[in-house]
C-alpha cells in the first residue's frame, strides 16, 4: 500500500509534526509512505525525514489557483501507482481532490486547524459538496474543529471522525533541568508558569501576562517563563514594563529544542483564542505538567477541567487569573493534576495512538477497493 500525504511543505510547525510523526511511527512493512509539497522550501523536518529515505516532491503552486499543480500531482499519482492521498489541511485538500478524481486513488482529508475568527464563504458551499464527493474519509483532530468544518465548510460532522494529534513524550535529564534553573536565576522553592508559542495575537500572551501580574500582585515567589519570539514580542515587553513586573517575566527567545524550559515550569499556561489540538500542550501532559487553558478548540477536549488541568473562558482575563491563583497556591492540586496529565496523554495523546487510528483508516479504504 502506498500512502503519500500532501501537505504545504515540512517546516517546524503542529500539522508537520503530525505528518512526520505518522511517517516515523509507521511500523507495517506493507505501508510505503511519501510527502509530496506544494509549497518551497520543504524545511527542516522536510530535510531530516529524506535523510531517513523517505521520498519528497515538491512542486511549488503558482500564485491564485493553479491547474498546472493539479496535473502534476495527477501524473505523480500515476507514476508512482499511489493508492491513498492523504491530505493535511484544506488547500492541500483542494488539489488532492482534483489530482486523484477519475484514478483509483483514494483520498484521506485531515483538518488541522481553523483561523480565528472563523469564516465561510459561497464559493466553499458550491466546491466543497464536490470535494467531498471526491473523498473518501474526512478527519478532524478535535470535536471542535470537526464541528467547525460542519458550520462552515458544509461537511457534516457525521461524516469526520476525530483523530487527536499524538506525540512522542519528552524525554529530560533532571541535571539539564537543575542546571537550566541555575542559568535561568530561580531558586528551587519558586513556582515557574511559562508557555512556548509563536508570539502572535492568536496566542493572546497579552491577556496572559496581564493575567499573570493580577496574580503576582499577592504571591511572591512566581515567575512567567515566555518561550519564543515574533510579531508581539515589543508589544509583549512593553506591556511587562508598563505593569511593572520585568522581575517577574522571562523573555528567552527562540528556543530550537525548548524540553528543558518545558521540564522547569510547574504550570504550563496556553492562552490561546483559537486552537485545534496544541502539540506543546500535549508535550506538556507527557512531562506531567498541571496546565491553565482557555476554553478554545480543542483545548478543553485535551485539558478535562479539574482533572488534569484547569481550563478558563476564552479571552477573560480574570477568570485566567483565577485559574492561575488556584495552582500556584496549592501544591496537592498541581501534583494530582501532573499525575492525571501523563495518564491521560498515555491512554488517548501518544503518537502510537494516532498512529493505530490512521493505520485502521488506510487498511479499511484498501479493502473497500478489492
């Protein structure tokens, strides 16, 4: 069986790491997997899984929509005599569809994610009844956005099955942590809240940090460990000096392989305002980190509020504030929230479990053509 995913390109990012994840973890021999790019460059990881032998093509998509694409990828599909298409996100979907109409191929559309404020369009409800009568099996990697694909992609949910993402889990050496602590300037009794994020409005780190100075107002001994770097970073700054908490907040910059800084917090925080299933979330739950999120996306289908976590409404600030107060000042709660986290991850997050559901979909297309 030869399976091939479409997919913008294999930069650092959540859907690429899925992509790389279910080429990594395949362990059927009767399974050939290959990516084929219509975006350039192809990326780091795009880099590190052709190394490993997996095949890569790439045909860069002119701009506006581009036929010449769609005749491309049909001539690929046959050459390489592919039996499943299996396309990440809706553009890719788009050509897939197209390229595989009239071949034998089969054809697999995964949605990663939604834009926020989500939207819908006539042209969507014309094409995409056309679409999905080119695909075989749609997914979704949350409720919420298989929910989202039926308000405004007109695909009813009852025709998407929810695969969650899945991810290795981390793996620290506590010496790296302590001697990151040390470098870092934190004393071992202070209690870190941190995230790792592009900082993008989406992720909303300005609510967070205004969040987060609400609470050190009556606690002492916390600090906000900021993780990345981006279009908001002087915003972000400038907000901390203006409240006036530069000794509380950590700006560490672009963190290439940030596990240790991940490993250091003793919450993790996700404020985002839209979100499918975050992949730092999930690395956080495998390193039993209590995590504090906003109610968007799929992050309350992750985080099961008073279990291993505390999930807040979206975009209010005191209510985040309340769920932070809440795990800095009890430590019990944080120890049984880690604990429920790395049980949880285990039993529905890891990337084997992705893995098997994929696996199931590909095997029931093939037998559904013999």
């Amino acid at each position: 069986m030869k399976v091939m995913h479409v997919t913008y390109d294999m930069r650092i990012g959540g859907t690429e790491m899925v992509i790389k994840n279910i080429i990594e973890g395949n362990t059927d021999v009767n399974i050939d997997m290959s990516i084929y790019c219509i975006e350039a460059p192809i990326g780091p990881w795009g880099e590190e899984v052709a190394k490993s032998g997996v095949s890569i093509t790439t045909h860069e998509r002119r701009p506006g929509f581009d036929t010449s694409l769609i005749n491309a990828l049909r001539k690929h599909i046959r050459e390489n005599n592919i039996d499943i298409l299996h396309c990440h996100q809706y553009t890719p979907w788009v050509y897939g569809a197209l390229a595989a109409a009239f071949t034998k191929t089969k054809v697999i559309f995964t949605e990663h994610g939604r834009f926020y404020p989500d939207s819908t369009s006539w042209k969507r409800k014309l094409v995409n009844p056309l679409l999905l009568a080119l695909t075989s099996k749609v997914t979704a990697i949350s409720k919420a956005t298989r929910d989202a694909l039926a308000s405004y992609e007109f695909i009813p949910s009852n025709k998407v099955d929810v695969i969650y993402n899945g991810i290795k889990p981390l793996m620290v050496k506590q010496n790296d942590v302590d001697a990151l602590r040390t470098q870092l300037g934190f004393n071992e009794n202070d209690i870190i809240l941190g995230t790792i994020a592009r900082f993008d409005p989406i992720k909303n780190q300005l609510m967070m940090i205004n969040a987060f100075a609400d609470v050190a107002k009556d606690q002492d001994a916390i600090y906000l460990l900021l993780v990345g770097d981006g279009e908001m970073r002087e915003m972000l700054q400038q907000e901390v000096d203006r409240l006036g908490i530069n000794d509380k907040v950590v700006f560490t910059g672009y963190i290439a392989k940030p596990a240790n800084y991940l490993a250091l917090m003793n919450v993790f925080l996700l404020s985002s305002l839209s979100e499918g299933t975050s992949m730092t979330l999930l690395e956080a739950m495998s390193l039993g980190k209590p995590c504090a999120v906003t109610d968007a996306g799929g992050n309350a289908e992750v985080i099961t509020h008073n279990f291993n976590g505390l999930v807040a409404d979206n975009d209010n600030k005191n209510a985040f504030a309340a769920a932070i107060s809440l795990l800095t000042q009890h430590h019990e709660m944080r120890e049984n929230f880690g604990k429920n986290a790395v049980e949880k991850f285990e039993a529905q997050f890891s990337a084997q479990k992705m893995n098997e559901a994929f696996r199931v979909q590909y095997n029931n297309l093939m037998r559904s053509v013999q």
